[in-house]
C-alpha cells in the first residue's frame, strides 16, 4: 500500500513539474513571419494533389503514390532522375544555357491521369541572367517530352489546359499563351513598337476589384478549343496618386481607384480561337455601368454564359452567348433584390447530362442550389422567394437541390458514378465546413468524414475519393483519404499541436450573445488571460471586424484566435470577439440588415458584448480596448467615437474613415453611391465624429494601402486638429494594406506596446 502511494505522490509531482516546464510565448512564435511561427504550427502534408483517382505526394525528393485503401506510399518518381534528365537527357530542343537543377519536386504537377507526365517549372541560365521554363518529363520513358520558356519578364496568374497543353498567363498588362519552344503568343494586341498600355487596358487578369468571386481572369473551354477573357478598360478611371518615397526624390505610383459614385472601368469578355489566332468579343451592348461575373462554358463549347449585374447591384441576369460568333442568345434567370444581389459563383454542368446546370442563389435567403435544365424552356413570371425583399424570374424549369436555414459554401465536384454531387455546407453549424454527397435526383445528403470542426477537401478526377484536412479546436489536424459515400477511410496523418505541448496556453472558451435587437444569436469567443486568477481584475480588448464576408470564430484551433489574441491573453488581458449582424454564413437578412447604414447596427451588437465583459466579475469594466483592422479598422475608430466613455483605449489598422473614398463595387454594394445615400454617407463619415474622442486611439496604415487608400487617415487626421482631438499615427513605409513577413512581427509588437502603455 506505501508502494501504491508512494508512486501516486511521484506521478502526481512529475505532472505538477511537467506543467511548470511549459514555457511563455513571444510575438515571434505566434504571428506570421516570425521566426519560430511555422515550427510552431499543427504538422501538415503539402503536396498532396489527386493524379486522375490516385492520391499522389509530390514531397522535397520524390513524387509518391498513395494507396487511396491503406494509405501505403509507393515512389513514382524521384527529384534525382528528374534532374539527371534535366542535365545530361535528351532535349526537345537546344538550349543555349544549361538548365538549372531543382532543388524539390513539391510544386509538381501530374495534369494527366492516363500519362506517365510531370509538369513543373524551371530555370535556365546562371544567376546573373536566368529564363523561365516550362517542363514535361515523362517518368516512364525517363525523358523530357516538352519544355517551353516564358519570356516575359514578371510573368503572373498561370492558367494551365490540359485538354490542349496550352498554358496562359499574363505580364505587365498583357495576356499570352505558350505551348512549346521559345516563343509565346500574345493574345492580346500590342500598341505599335511593342509598348505597354500603361495600366489603361488590362487584359487576362481579375477585374472589377476582385468582387463577385471574381479571382481569375482567364478561362479555357473544357475541350480547350477556346480561351474566354477579361478585357478591361481603365483610362476614364481617376488615378489615385500614391507615393513611392524609396526613390532620392519621392516618386507617383498611381492606382486606379474608382471611388463610390464615380466613373468606374468598363469590362469586356474576348474569347480566343487557340487554332486559327481570332479573338471576337460577346456582344454585351454597352459595358458603362455594368458587372460581368461568373463566366462559364457549356460542355460542348458552343455556349457561353456569363452573369451580369447592374451598376446598383441589386438586379443580376444570367445571360448565354454564342461563343462562335459573340451573338446573345437570350436571359435564362434574372433575381432582384431591394437591398442586392451578389453573385459569386459559375455554373456547373452535371458530367453525366450536360443539358443541365446548377445555379446559386440567396433567394430563399441562405445560398442554395438549383438545378436548371437547358432543354425546358418557359415563360418567365415573376415570384418572390422566401426572403421576401428577393424576386426572381425562371426562363428554365428550375429545381432546388437545397433548402434549409443554412448555406452551401462550395461545389467541390461530382461522382460521376453515383450521380451525386460533392459540397461544402454549414448544415452542422454555422462555425464549420462539412462535406456532403448531394443525391441531385433525391437531394439526399450523406456526410462524409467527421461531424466535428473544419473541413478543406480536394476531390479527385472521378468524384469518388477525396483528400479531407480537417481541423477543430480538439484536433490540430487530421488529413484522410475517403471514399465520397460516406464509408470509412484511411487516415494518413494525425498532428499534435506543438503550442500546446511546449506552452502555457490561455482558456478559450465560444458561445452566443443575443443581439441589440434582442433575438439574433451572435457567437463570441472568450479568452481569459494566462494564468487566471478569479479574484482579480483584468482589463478587456475587443478584436473587432464586423463586415460582410468575413467570420472570425470557427470550430478551429484556438477556435479561430489569432497569435496577437493568444499573447494579449499572456499579457494579463481578456480578450473578446464577437461576430455581429452584417458578418458572415449566417443567411442574407443577417448580412443585409447593415444596408446604406455601415457601422451602425455593427456598433449596437459590438457594445453588446462590452456589456457581457462588464458582466464578467474578473473584468475591470473601465478599462476596455478594442482593435481592429480594415473594415475593423473602421469598427474601432467608429465605437471610440460612437461610445467614447466606454472604450479606453483603440488601435485602428487600414480604416476606412469616410465611405465616399472606398471604392465603387463594395462600397455601392453595401451604400449605394454618395448621391442616392447622401444622409447614410453623412452618417457614417467618422470625420464628423473627430470631436468625440476621449480615449487614447491609434491609426496604423501602410503608406500604399491601394486598398483603403490613405486619405482616409489623412482627413481624419485633419478633422481631429480642427476639433481639437488628438489621436495618434504609424505608417509603414511602402506596405500596402497589410503588413508580411517581419513588418507584420513588428506590427504586433507596435500594438502590443500601444496597449500595455495605455490600457493596464
């Protein structure tokens, strides 16, 4: 019994000790671009891509093949004999350089599933003077098969066909495509001497700032015959004169920047005949005023269809073009809605009937499917949907696939097999992707891997395996192989979180407040400080966003805390945030209700969770601070104006200030223009409200922040001197609208010392 006893007191003591080992972490461990952050992170698996249905790993040293059933790897190909072949095999071509080895196959590729071929770039020349290139190594016949150089020079947004081995890609304004050989081909014309086009028309690349789910500027036909393309023209838009101040007399960079209620560019859709060289342009009438999104391809290539969106953003058409000639064939769908519609997703044809399309909507007031069949024509009428402010009109018979107070975040593909198609949803909850196999002939949904957490998933060619990487606040991370209906998998990895091995760690606790109105659930994430002492007094921040398109709580690690949250809560400070109404995943009407009001209803829920902090007996109710950035930026400045005696001190990163300086496509979206919402833009000008402020606040921006331009700050600035308030200022020289790398470490210390000298 001693025995027993003796070794219950050893265990107990080796416990207490192991607790008292773990550390304190620096800024450097936990934010982006510190030295010790990545060592820090959930171990992952990079490099894993789907070759046709087989999972591949292209690691450092060799490309292997994964057993989708047992998660055996075997090696396809190894770094070693992709650069003997590179150095000393045969060559398609000569070459007047010798070509420069690798030094890893992970950005590797295996575009074909029924050919022994890897793509990947490469160098050719020495270190003064180098060219870039494209390779095909076949790892069978151990040779390299093609190779082609990218002579442009910042050549960007690679688009690769594998239908027709093509590959395009843009540099400075124009767009090319290249195949083989030495030489590519410009797609679009060139001014006479070959001159650039000076920012004026840009063609190939994202337009209308990137909005409407616009990422890409390119998009091949499925069978490669034709490459669809953006071409924008930006000369009647006003130059915004950013500031380079590297050079020994300050030099003007400026950015075309259409602010609310003024010219905005003007978009057109080409589209290239890869074998004959013509462009024609879709016959859209005039482009003024007018969003071209979501461009997609019929399965046959005869059709194209894009979704256009008026100026004011509240009527959408989808509309199909005959992709030979450019003609319009006819408006399949039109939605409108009295606040707006926002479209952020392409069609996708189902591979087993090609007749038929998915369709997105937010009509019934969550993002939803809809199966539209092109082979069905009827005449269009006029309904309302279940968010009663929405109206629609069905030239197509139209069948939902989805319903429910909940939203579908993606389309991951199809089983082609089974008829199903793959999605990501917020079904389980608002905090976490899953993933689910969509019966489109029953709408039956089968779950496949875990109901718990965050769920990033690849699907292969097939539809019937996929690559999940899941996360949640229990488990760092988990990456599986698994079969799409919904059976058990292989787990190929299973991470430990070294911050919580190594480090003493903050308690990190999620649940719901209800709103200002007094009935929407709004959830909050509580983070009590290092150390936690329930008969002391702690000082409270607020990180804050708020606006559209952004959450910041997820069943995640930490659940969705960020490093800065995670040391502030080391520093002795609680930290809150909360997703108010206007944030998003939570359906249209939770978004929508901050319409031609930004900040207002905002500001209400945020003071909410002030008033749950003052609740908390451990928190100092006179000492609480508030931080945050971009459209957070504009939170913490707008609730240290709005509510001066209850915030102490802020830091404000990138704020908008005033609306009419944002730019035409989120800011009209959200407050229509300046001359339609002149008491909403009046309102929600802070200049108005320099006066106010009574605690410390600080204003960080980047000194070329194309994104929230600097004006902002600089006319807050000038407010405040003439109403005699006297916030205070940091620029990061030449950043834009967020800090990388070390600067970003150096930002967070900046705010951390901003908040320890002023809000104890």
């Amino acid at each position: 019994m001693k025995q027993i006893l003796s070794f219950i007191a050893i265990l107990c003591m080796t416990v207490t000790l192991s607790a008292q080992e773990k550390k304190a972490f620096t800024l450097n461990d936990v934010i982006p671009g510190g030295s010790n952050y990545f060592n820090l992170t959930p171990k992952t698996m990079p490099g894993l891509q789907w070759w046709e249905d087989v999972c591949v790993r292209a690691d450092v040293e060799a490309i292997k093949r994964i057993n989708n059933r047992t998660g055996e790897e075997s090696v396809v190909v190894t770094l070693k004999e992709v650069n003997e072949a590179l150095q000393n095999g045969e060559k398609p071509y000569k070459l007047l350089a010798p070509i420069k080895p690798l030094h890893t196959l992970q950005g590797a590729s295996l575009p074909w599933g029924n050919r022994n071929l890897l793509m990947f770039s490469g160098y050719v020349g020495d270190e003064e003077k180098s060219e870039s290139y494209v390779f095909f190594y076949d790892f069978v016949q151990k040779k390299l098969t093609n190779m082609f150089r990218i002579q442009e020079a910042n050549a960007a947004n690679f688009d690769f066909c594998k239908e027709n081995g093509y590959l395009a890609y843009t540099a400075g304004d124009h767009l090319y495509i290249a195949n083989h050989g030495d030489f590519s081909t410009a797609v679009s014309p060139h001014l006479t001497g070959g001159k650039e086009i000076d920012n004026d028309i840009v063609y190939g690349q994202a337009v209308h700032r990137n909005e409407f789910g616009i990422m890409k500027g390119t998009f091949w036909s499925p069978k490669g015959t034709y490459l669809a393309f953006y071409r924008m023209d930006q000369s009647m838009v006003t130059d915004y004169p950013q500031v380079n101040t590297t050079t020994r007399i300050a030099t003007l960079v400026p950015d075309k920047y259409p602010m609310a209620g003024m010219t905005s560019h003007k978009v057109t859709v080409g589209i290239y005949h890869v074998k004959t060289g013509k462009t024609i342009y879709l016959q859209a009438g005039d482009p003024t005023d007018r969003y071209f999104t979501n461009i997609s391809w019929s399965p046959d290539e005869k059709d194209i269809y894009v979704i256009e969106l008026n100026r004011d953003q509240n009527h959408a058409q989808l509309v199909q073009y005959n992709a030979e000639t450019g003609e319009k064939k006819g408006v399949l769908y039109e939605e409108k809605h009295a606040r707006y519609v926002e479209p952020q997703h392409p069609l996708a044809f189902l591979p087993w009937d090609e007749t038929k399309f998915i369709y997105w909507s937010q009509r019934d007031g969550y993002h939803h499917l809809y199966l539209m069949d092109t082979q069905k024509p009827q005449a269009g009428e006029w309904k309302t949907g279940k968010d009663a402010d929405d109206t629609y009109c069905e030239y197509l018979q139209t069948t939902p696939l989805t319903q429910g107070d909940w939203l579908v975040q993606e389309i991951l593909g199809f089983n082609k097999k089974m008829k199903t198609v793959i999605i990501g949803s917020t079904e389980i909850s608002p905090l976490q992707t899953n993933v689910f196999s969509l019966d489109v002939k029953t709408g039956k949904r089968t779950l496949i891997g875990k109901r718990d957490g965050m769920h990033r998933a690849q699907l292969s060619e097939n539809g019937t395996f996929l690559i999940d990487n899941f996360t949640s606040n229990d488990v760092p991370r988990e990456i599986s192989i698994l079969p799409t209906d919904g059976k058990k998998g292989v787990t190929l990895l299973t991470a430990t979180d070294p911050m919580k091995e190594q480090y003493n760690l903050p308690e990190i606790s999620i649940g719901t407040i209800k709103a200002a109105d007094g009935k929407t659930d709004l959830y909050y994430r509580l983070i009590k400080p290092v150390g936690f002492d329930l008969n002391k007094k702690y000082p409270a921040i607020i990180y804050v966003y708020g606006g559209p398109h952004a959450q910041m709580i997820h069943n995640t690690r930490f659940y969705d805390a960020r490093g800065w949250d995670l040391y502030m809560a080391q520093q002795g400070y609680v930290m809150l945030t909360v997703d108010n109404r206007g944030s998003d995943n939570r359906g249209i009407q939770f978004e929508n209700c901050t319409f031609r009001q930004l900040g207002a209803e905002e500001a209400k829920d945020q003071v909410e969770g002030v008033k749950f902090l003052q609740s908390l007996p451990y928190v100092d109710a006179g000492k609480i601070g508030v931080h945050g950035w971009s459209f957070g930026g504009y939170m913490t400045t707008n609730l240290m104006l709005t509510y001066p005696d209850l915030f102490k001190v802020g830091v404000a990163g990138g704020p908008v200030i005033d609306w009419k300086y944002y730019e035409v496509m989120y800011g009209e979206r959200y407050m229509d223009t300046p001359q339609t919402n002149p008491e909403g833009y009046k309102s929600r000008d802070l200049k108005a409200k320099a006066g106010n402020l009574k605690g410390r606040l600080e204003i960080i921006i980047g000194g070329m922040d194309p994104t929230c331009v600097p004006q902002h700050t600089i006319t807050f600035l000038r407010a405040c001197i003439d109403a005699g308030t006297h916030p205070d200022l940091f620029i990061y020289p030449e950043d834009g609208h967020n800090m990388m790398g070390r600067d970003r470490v150096h930002l967070h210390e900046h705010i951390t010392r901003y908040f320890l000298d002023y809000l104890k």
